[in-house]
C-alpha cells in the first residue's frame, strides 16, 4: 500500500485505531466509513477514516 493513499479506520466505540486500508482521494472526497470487526470490541462496529 502506498503511504499517500493509506487511511487509518478509528472504531466510533472504543475509539481505538483497528484497521488500516486504501482509496482513491480523487474519486472520494469525504471521510471513508465503514462496518468492520473491531478486534477490542469484538463485535461490528462502523469505523470512520481519521487523519
């Protein structure tokens, strides 16, 4: 994964960074969110993209 393209997923429960993905900062200007298994909470949470 290229560092300029790399988002950090923040789990909105326990506020713990959990996941680690790519995207397209052209096609996509708003903050990525998405459901995900956050490992801590054990359970599906939505995660949104953080700085």
């Amino acid at each position: 994964m290229s560092q300029d393209n790399l988002a950090k997923l923040e789990c909105t429960v326990c506020k713990r960074i959990t996941h680690y993905t790519s995207r397209n900062k052209k096609k996509l200007k708003n903050r990525l969110e998405l459901k995900k298994l956050c490992n801590a909470c054990g359970k599906h949470t939505p995660h949104k993209e953080t700085k």
